[in-house]
C-alpha cells in the first residue's frame, strides 16, 4: 500500500506541474503535449478496473488469502498493488455439477469469502458496489473490490434470489456460465442435443431476469450465452450490457468469443439515448491464440485419457479423484503448450477497440479462472502495465488508455444504476407477472 501511495505521487505532480506550466504559458494543451506521458504515468493516472477473477474459489477451497504470495495462483494484493490495479470484481462461481441442488447455499458461501478479505485487509482493501465506490477506494489509494455472479443458475430461477444477490453486494451477472440453465442458453452446451434449451434464447422468465437486473441497477452481463440468448438479450435490455470476458471470434474461433457484429451490438446496447456497452477482454490463451486453441484441442483425447486413468486409479481404492489432482494434471498437459505473446491480447483490444469502438472495450482477466493459461509475460495484476505500454506503442493516446483500463467500464456502470433508477419510478409490471385482466372476475 505504501508503495503504491508513493509511486501516485509522481503522475499527479506530472500532471499538476505540466497543467501549471499550460496556465503560465497560455497555451491549450495540445495532443501532442499530453503524448508525452509516459505509460508509468498513464497507467499511474488511471482507475484500473479489473471485471472478472476467480479467486473467490481459492478463498473457500484452498484456504488462501490475499496477503498470501501467488502460489499457483493468478492474483494477490502484492501482485494488485505492483500493477496499480484499481478495482476487481471477483468472480462468484458456483460450479454446477458437484454443486447440483444446492447452488444459492455455494453462491452465498462465496460472497461471504469475498466479504470475510475484504474485512480482513480493510487496511489496503474497500468492498464498495458502484462506481462512486470504486472512486472513493481510488482517492484513499485502496483496492476497490466488488462482485458479479457467473452463471445465472445461482439464482434458483427465483427473482427473489436474485434481488438478494444485489443486496448484498453482487453487480453483474452472465445469465449462463458453460451451462445453459431453465431460461437461457449457453455457448458452452448450445449444440449438445440432449440438453434442453430455449425457444428464443430466453423463456419469458429468462426476459423478466433481464428487466429485474435493469431494474435493481444490476449489469446484464453476455459472456458464455449462446448467440441466439445474446441478441434476444439485446433486444429487450434496457441498459447497456457489458462482457465481462469475452474476446474477440474473428481472431480466434471460439464459441465463446464475439463476431465483429456481436461486438457492434455490445457498443450500440441500452436505449435509444444510450452511450452502448462494452466488452472486457478475456485474457486466457485458449481464446485469444488460434494456434493455443487448436494445439489445446489437438491434446483434448490425450488428456481426457490420463484423466480417466487417474479417476480409475481411485476408484480401484474406493476413493473419488480429488479435484485439485484433476486439475493439476490437466494444467501438466496445457503447460506444456508454448504461450501466446502479450502482442496477441493486445491485438484483440485493438479488433475490438476499431470494430467496436474504442469507448467499447476495457479488460477482464479471468485471472484465477484458466489455469494461468496467460499470454507470454502476463502473469498476474502486476503485469498490467505491459498492457498499457504496448498499447501507446500502437499509437494509442492516454486519454484512450484510461478509458480501455476503466473508463470505460465506470461509464457503463453508471448508466445501468441511471437506468435502474427510471425503471424504479416506471413500475412496469413484469412480463411472467400476471396482468389485471388475467384476475378470475368476482
Ligand atoms: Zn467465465
């Protein structure tokens, strides 16, 4: 925390000093002269917003706590601080497989982890839930952290639920993780027959979640929905919805990744009078590198087989693999895979930002969530610099840096409470609701 104060002094001196020296000399500040920052000080003058990082698994299954080193791990807050990282929203996850029938009691378990560090380091750390939150954490040179759910299973198809998410911190949403669940379909199951799906992409329940989000000031978050659920998304959000990491599908084929058209829909959501939405790069290697995704699916037999053979092994003894050994086998088999160079992040950003529009893109690590699948030189927050100083390098200017490291998102964040705010006074009933006329007659 210290460090960090410290290394703040010097870009706000910069920017005093060179804001001082424009007054004496009269002279507008001109492109040219703002150029001249160095990425240290735009990245030092910048809100770096974080959306997506799945430590909270980490905090419930591994014990592990923010003050701890990296482990094998993708985010602490040494690692936090190093990069000037600003805000995180951490990642509530609710595996749906060893989590069946009991989804809202694991949901709950994992806000109460984000909750529990954040009290405890309440030192370097802020709980906050909007963006004047994430803005009073930024003055008193604090990690702001909040909280999306992914996977819109977690609500139980209770609206009810779903409004006890948001009391208690949560503010965003994917309506599906890999899973399509009762009232939205998923990228991750959309072609696999034996599981149901829905007509339009959403049930009428699945639109009445929409409007709720928009309502309570919720972000409608799109990664993981299948396409068909994106544009139905689309077409009934009120606000303007976020990815919150998601790449970008012209540059590497993934189910998950965005089109070019999808990417335009994302920068024109929300109402007429809408500033759009914006897409949050994913970071994991396997979406942003054509050729890691196609070596990762050119391996996928080789690793399912070791993955039997070790269940096998278990099963011999009367035992269930453990997870952790699962897991750690099949990052054996994605290690040796060589990484991506950090240039390839950069050029999904750069897609998006010229496809999109560069008020339309921002950053979504899923650090904790790819097995540390990350571009070359990107191995946790502290990395994020990296970022900021190959974009300048393709000409990006500062004012556009601060806006892909967080502007961007806070601007988004803004609109969907603004939105909600006008729902709140709408009243608007809800579409699974039943209507006046529906009443039996006395
Ligand atoms: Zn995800």
């Amino acid at each position: 925390m210290q460090t960090r104060a410290l290394l703040a002094v010097p870009a706000s001196l910069f920017l005093a000093a060179s804001a001082a020296a424009y007054a004496q000399n009269a002279v507008k500040p001109s492109p040219k002269m703002t150029a001249k920052l160095t990425p240290e000080q735009v990245q030092q003058s910048a809100i770096v917003i974080d959306t997506h990082a799945d430590t909270p698994q980490r905090f419930v299954d591994e014990n592990f706590d923010l003050g701890d080193p990296l482990g094998n791990g993708d985010f602490n807050l040494e690692s936090a601080h190093k990069g000037n990282l600003g805000a995180e929203f951490f990642a509530i996850w609710v595996d749906p497989v060893p989590n069946k029938g009991q989804f809202a009691r694991r949901t709950l378990i994992l806000i109460d982890s984000v909750k529990q560090q954040a009290a405890k380091h309440s030192d370097q750390v802020m709980l906050v839930t909007s963006p004047e939150g994430i803005e009073l954490a930024h003055r008193e040179h604090k990690l702001a952290v909040l909280m999306g759910i992914e996977g819109g299973h977690s609500i139980e198809d209770s609206l009810a639920l779903l409004r006890d998410y948001y009391a208690l911190g949560v503010r965003y949403m994917t309506l599906t993780w890999a899973n399509s669940n009762n009232w939205a379909d998923s990228s991750g199951d959309v072609d696999e027959p034996n599981i149901p799906h829905t007509k339009e992409g959403l049930t009428e329940f699945g639109k009445d979640v929409v409007y709720e989000m928009n309502r309570l000031g919720m972000m409608v978050d799109i990664s993981h929905v299948s396409d068909k659920t994106f544009y139905r998304t689309l077409v009934i959000s009120r606000a303007p919805v976020i990815a919150s990491h998601s790449a970008a599908r012209a540059l590497c084929d993934a189910p998950r990744n965005m089109t070019d058209d999808m990417l335009r829909a994302v920068a024109n959501s929300g109402g007429p009078n809408s500033k759009g939405g914006v897409i949050q790069v994913n970071f994991y290697s396997g979406f942003l590198s054509q050729a890691y995704r196609d070596a990762s699916k050119a391996q996928q037999s080789e690793v399912n087989k070791a993955v039997q053979d070790l269940k096998d092994k278990y099963k011999a003894e009367g035992k269930e693999a453990p997870p952790a050994e699962i897991q750690k086998l099949q990052r054996q088999f994605a290690d040796r895979i060589p990484r991506p160079p950090l240039s390839m992040l950069i050029d999904h950003i750069d897609h998006i930002a010229k496809v999109a529009g560069v008020d339309h893109v921002g950053l979504g690590s899923d650090f904790d969530g790819v097995q540390s699948q990350l571009p070359e030189g990107l191995d946790s927050p502290a990395d994020l610099p990296k970022i900021t100083a190959a974009l300048m390098q393709r000409g990006y200017s500062a004012e556009d840096c601060r806006k892909i490291l967080g502007g961007n998102l806070l601007r988004v964040f803004r609109e969907v409470e603004q939105v909600g705010k006008e729902l709140q006074a709408e009243n608007r009933p809800r579409i699974t609701d039943k209507q006046p006329f529906d009443k039996p007659q006395k």
